[in-house]
C-alpha cells in the first residue's frame, strides 16, 4: 500500500501538477505555431455548467468507502450486470485531478481522495517474486468475473497519476518509495526498444501480451511522467520518451483504432520538458502528430440528422466522441505553422464533439450529469425496434472521458473564468 494517511479534506481544492496545456517543441526559429481561430458557437457559461454537472455525477457516484457505482441504468427496464474495471476506476481518478486544476469543488475534491484510498486499500499490492516492485491488480472478486488476478500495465500508469497527484497536493500524504515501486514495475514492462507488455497474470507465466490493450502504454507513460516530475530520476523520463517514440513507430492507423492516448502522452512530455533533452526534432513530432490526429478525425462525417451532429458513431454512441476529443486537443499546438488547416478542421470537430456530448448529458432526476452510452433517440435499434439496454447505461468511463473532452475544450476557450 502507498497513502501514509488520511487524506480526507473537504475545505480545500485539489490543486495538481498535472497540466492540461500541452507544450509545444520549438522549431529551428524558435516560433510557435499561431492558433487557429477558434469556434464560439458553444457557450463558455453552458459548457461550464456542463463540465459542474458531470463531475458532480461522479461525486455523486463515489460511495463512502470511496469505491464507484460503476454502471447504472436510468431505465427501469433494465438491470445492470455487475462489473468492475481497476483501469477505468484509476481514470476517474485521473479526471478529478484535472478537474479540480480549474474548479473549485470541494464535494469533488473529497470524491478523489476517498477514490484514491479505496483504490490503495484493494487493489495496490507486490508482484509476486519482486519486493521492491507494487501494481494495481485487477481481482476477479472485484470484477465478479471467472478472469484470473493480474496487473495490467494502464490500470498501474493512471493509478501512479492519481496517487502522485494526491502526493503533490499533500507532501508526505503518500509513500515516495512505494510510487517508485509502482514506477519499477512500468519499468519491468518496457522491453530495451520502448515496447511495453500490457499484462501481468501469474496464473499464466507473468508478463504477457494481451487483446485490447492498445491503450495501456499511453496510460503508462502518464504515470512515468506523473513520478518523473516528483521524482526526477532520469531513468523514468527516459522510459517515457523511450515508449512515446516506440508509440510513433509502431502504431499503425491503418489496421487498429485510433490511440488518443498516444496523443495524450506526446504532448504531456512535451509540457514536462518542454521539448529539450529529445531524440527528435520538430519535423519528426509534426509528421507523427499529424498521422494520428487524421486517422482520430478520419471516422468523422457530419451527418444529416442534426441530432447526430458531433458523433463519430453512426448509432450515436457517446466515447468514440469524447477520446477523439481528448486526442486531436490535446495535439493541436504540437502542429506547426504549415498544418493550420489540419487545426482548423480539428477545432471544427471540437465544437460539433463538444456540442453533441452537451446535448446526450442528462440534466434532470437521479442521473443528473451523467453520459449514457449513446444519445437517447439511438436507445432502440433494429426492425422491430428491439430496446437496446446498453445505450441507456451510464458507466463511469463513459462520464469521465466526455468530461475529459469538455475540459479540453473548455482551455481552449477566450474566457478563463470558471464556474464555482
């Protein structure tokens, strides 16, 4: 276990390290980019209150014990099976942080340290065979699921995030070494070319490759990041910049889906060094954040229903908007001069994502603030209307990457008061 003790305060905000504003790598000249004009069509008071509702839903949704309701229905017609993913629970973890950069809300703030000591007090533990090493283990009793124990290598990256953002808020409230325990076992995962493992299942011989998984070393290279900046060992910044070239080489946007993640991690190292000390120059970060920002906006086709304006799904389901969001805004001043309209296009697909995640929000009852899963005139699909229980359902990702997405875009806004 990492957390020394309670945590717990509900007078203060959380303020954390982890900046949403990415940096930019200078060109041989030294200049940056100019920024595209900028879409006003979405109210910076309604976004607001968009971004306050959805964070108050996770609050809301934030038991006691500082576990999540992880997946509800607002339609009684449907029950909800019992799931429960460490990985997704570490990623609200990782939203709170940036949210809590920007608005004051206690009622949040004391959400994200009751999540961070559940996640500490169940699912933070050795690996088997390496004592100086922890992980965030996925347990089949917490997933209610016949999978076997196993750490994965993203739930570990976002779970040192949240734990190093919970020690930059409060010095001394988490065990330095124990994140660099966590750090190690990252470490123990990166092969000598960057490439990371994405599980650990000691059932099945320890490391091992795993199906969907594309996301994890993206979420890795956060937590290296996270640790780096409060412990700035050169050997977890070269781990981190060892996998976001690794990242450039090898994902392919051809035969896989787009890795917003990715996208993240490029431009959180380049906010943590700001670009000094790279193996690569200007040139070569254009051309691969270029390559993966149009393969995130290649899946987008305005509609005819204006309904559906800003969905990337053709049924209207809500995520594969929010981490295309996520991504391309987080790229946007990667790109140099010459791709202006490369970012143009992006901020116009920003304002339809944007606009679409505020209209699916729920704003009355019990689920106030929630994200279901896809827009509630999508809710029945099929000749004989047949009701579709999964796109009713409200999952914590589901709301934590919509969030994530309205933040983004919110920076990028004229105004910079935010709301209460």
């Amino acid at each position: 276990m990492i957390m020394k003790r309670a945590t717990r305060n509900g007078l203060v905000s959380v303020l954390l390290f982890l900046a949403t504003s990415p940096g930019v790598l200078a060109d041989e000249a030294g200049a940056k980019p100019e920024s595209a004009p900028f879409p006003h069509a979405v109210s910076v008071a309604e976004l607001d209150e968009a971004i306050r509702l959805a964070a108050g839903y996770l609050s809301q949704v934030t038991l006691p014990n500082g576990e999540f309701i992880y997946l509800a229905n607002p339609d009684p017609r449907f029950k909800s099976p019992v799931e429960y993913h460490v990985v997704r629970h570490a990623a609200v973890m990782y939203v709170f942080s940036l949210y809590l950069q920007h608005y004051d809300d206690p009622v949040a703030a004391e959400a994200w340290a009751r999540a961070s000591g559940f996640l500490n007090q169940c699912c933070i533990t050795t690996v088997p065979g390496q004592v100086d090493q922890l992980a965030a283990w996925s347990l089949p009793q917490l997933h209610q699921t016949d999978t076997p124990l196993e750490a994965d290598l993203g739930g570990t990256g976002l779970a040192l995030v949240g734990m190093a953002g919970l020690e930059a808020r409060t010095p001394g409230a988490v065990d330095i070494e124990g994140l660099r325990a966590l750090g190690r076992f990252l470490l123990s995962m990166q092969d000598e070319d960057g490439r990371f493992i994405a599980k650990f299942t000691p059932g099945r011989g320890g490391a091992r490759e795993a199906a969907h998984s594309l996301f994890y070393p993206g979420e890795a290279v956060l937590g290296l990041l996270a640790l780096y900046e409060l412990d700035p060992s050169p050997q977890w910044l070269q781990a981190a910049i060892k996998a976001v070239v690794w990242l450039f080489e090898n994902q392919s946007t051809d035969n896989q889906p787009a890795d917003h993640w990715t996208l993240l991690a490029a431009a959180r190292l380049m906010a943590v060094t700001g670009g000094r000390g790279l193996p690569f120059d200007r040139d070569y970060l254009a051309k691969h954040v270029a390559r993966l920002s149009e393969a995130l906006l290649a899946d987008y086709q305005p509609p005819a229903d204006p309904a559906l304006r800003g969905a990337v799904h053709k049924k209207g389901y809500t995520t594969p908007t929010s981490t295309r969001l996520e991504g391309l805004l987080a790229s946007i001043d990667l790109l140099p001069a010459h791709e202006q309209a490369l970012r143009e296009r992006i901020l116009a697909f920003a304002q339809d994502g944007v606009g679409f995640l505020m209209r699916v929000q729920l704003r009355d009852g019990p689920f106030t603030g929630g994200i279901p899963a896809a827009i509630g005139q999508q809710a029945t699909e099929g000749v004989a209307a047949k009701p579709n229980r999964r796109a009713s359902e409200v999952r914590i990702d589901y709301v934590q990457h919509a969030l994530a997405a309205m933040l983004a875009y919110r920076q990028r806004m004229p105004s910079t008061k935010k709301a209460r």
